[in-house]
C-alpha cells in the first residue's frame, strides 16, 4: 500500500464523511474491533471487480446504520454506526479508528485511499477473517 499520512480533524467536511460512508479498516483494524466487541456493529462490505479473475474483493468494515451484522447495501452509502451524536467517531479515542479513516482528511489528498484498502483483503488472510466475521454474527 502506498504511503499514507496519519491525520486528525474534526472539521465539518471529515464528520460529513463520516455521515456519508464509514470508512475502512485493514484486516488487522478489523480483527481489533472483533476483539473489542463489535462484531455485530460492523457489516461485509465489497469492492466490485478487483479480486483474482475480477472477482468481488470482500472485507469486514463498520456499519452503515440498519446494516449492522449483515451484508451492506448494494449502494453502500450512510452515516456509520459508530458516529456520535456530538458528531465525533466512538472508535477515536480507543484507538479503534480504521485505517481510512485515520489517514483520509480535508488537509490533504489521499489517492485511491479505498482501493488500496480493499487490497489489504485481496489476499489469504483477508479472506480468512471474512471467514471467521460470518460465524460470529451467523452469515454463514
């Protein structure tokens, strides 16, 4: 994955983002918000044509509100379920935050930021974690 520089704001355009689509984590963001607990707030979630063959890439990311648990939406747009009301995100302040999240921000740009993030979950492990999410929250 390329470089990509760690960020944090809070200005009205980086919360509108999160009001628009939770962000993405890395399969090892994802494994720490399974182990905190969250299993069922976060939901499967998929870039289109980008695995082997031109394949779905799948990966486990945090909700959309009403998606906690299951499978996004086939647009998968919405405010994230871990968005506050005081307009901040829960998973801050424990460090909890996924990787797009922490590095997208109104400061600077971050180019094909969800692709690449879709291409930490292009691989054995990714697929693997999928895997283990499904079971915990009865997918499969």
């Amino acid at each position: 994955m390329g470089k990509y520089k760690e960020t944090v704001c809070s200005c009205d355009a980086c919360k509108q983002a999160c009001v628009e689509r939770p962000c993405w984590p890395s399969p090892r963001d994802a494994k720490k918000l399974m182990e905190a607990g969250y299993s069922k707030r976060l939901m499967l979630d998929y870039w289109v044509g980008g695995g082997p063959g031109g394949e779905d890439i799948f990966l486990v990311s945090p909700a959309i509100i009403g998606s906690e648990g299951r499978r996004a939406p086939r647009f998968p747009f919405g405010q994230c379920t871990f968005y506050t009301k005081a307009g901040l995100c829960k998973l801050h302040k424990p460090k909890l935050k996924p990787l797009e999240g922490r590095v997208v921000s109104c400061k600077h740009q971050s180019p094909n930021i969800h692709f690449h993030v879709a291409q930490l979950w292009n691989n054995k492990a990714g697929r693997a974690l999928v895997k283990v999410w499904k079971r915990k929250v009865g997918l499969e």
